[in-house]
C-alpha cells in the first residue's frame, strides 16, 4: 500500500483537525485519532508510517512554528568587535 498519498492527504488537513494545537505531543494524539477513524485498516506499523510521515511534512512546513537553536539572546560576536 502506498502511504504517501495519505501522509499528504492528511498533512493537507492539518490546519483544520489540529487548529490551535502548538504541542507535538497533542498533534500526534489528534493524527493517530483521525488514522484510527479514517483509515482504520491499517496496521499498526502503516499507522506509525503515516504518523511519522505527517509530523516530518508538518515539521518541515513549520507547523509549530519556528525553534531557535542556541541562545536568541546572547550577543553576536561581531558586535563585540565594535
């Protein structure tokens, strides 16, 4: 079975099933719902491919908005040449 048309078709919903939800944890919950309701055939390892496939598409479209690696408030340090 190929699971990339419902990783797609499922990544495209996002917006609406998980509105206001910032916490992957909850994504998660709410995709592995809509899995259960919606493509209940599957089996559990399908089921965790789509998940998986999901949170990547959501990560990379910045669902959960953007993550600052290291410290946003520490000076550059081409500021200290001045």
């Amino acid at each position: 079975m190929d699971l990339s048309g419902i990783i797609a078709e499922i990544a495209d919903q996002a917006d609406e099933f998980l509105d206001g939800v910032t916490d992957r944890a909850q994504a998660r919950a709410g995709i592995a719902e809509l899995i259960n309701l919606d493509y209940f055939q599957l089996n559990p390892a399908d089921r965790k491919a789509v998940t998986e496939g999901v949170m990547a598409e959501l990560e990379k479209e910045e669902f959960f908005g953007m993550e600052f690696v290291g410290d946003p408030f520490k000076d550059d340090p081409a500021d200290d040449d001045e």
